[in-house]
C-alpha cells in the first residue's frame, strides 16, 4: 500500500483500485480503471489546463508514416 502528502498536484492515473482516506486532496485530474472508495473529507480541484495541455501520453497518438528511400523489402 502506497501512502502519499495530503495534496498530489496533476493527473493522477490508477490502473487498478482506488481509495481515498481522510483529508486527501488532488489538485488536477483522476482516471481510475477500476472502483474508487472515499471516505472522509476528499477533494479533488479540477485543474482546466490538464485538457489544454496533457501530459506526454495523453494525447493523440502520432501517425507514423514510411520514409522514401528508408526501406527494402527482403525475402527469405
């Protein structure tokens, strides 16, 4: 079990369950994958500038495209 500061600043992801206990504030986002249990006096302050701005990862993915000249084709 992980235990953090009262506040954590930014996007908070969790591939699994999440729980909050008591007093935690989150200033930024959640994505949880999974349940989220709360219990006490939680926050969680939308930060706006998360969805204008993402963090690497967040984002589009980036189409990738063959290069001219960059490959060949070989037969076994």
């Amino acid at each position: 079990m992980d235990t953090y500061p009262n506040e954590v600043r930014g996007l908070v992801h969790v591939t699994g369950t999440l729980t909050m206990q008591q007093t935690a504030r989150v200033r930024g986002a959640v994505i949880c994958e999974s349940a989220v249990t709360c219990g006490g006096t939680n926050q969680i302050v939308h930060n706006p500038d998360l969805y204008e701005n993402p963090p690497e990862g967040y984002v589009e993915p980036v189409v990738m495209r063959i290069s001219p000249g960059s490959w060949c084709q070989v037969v076994d």
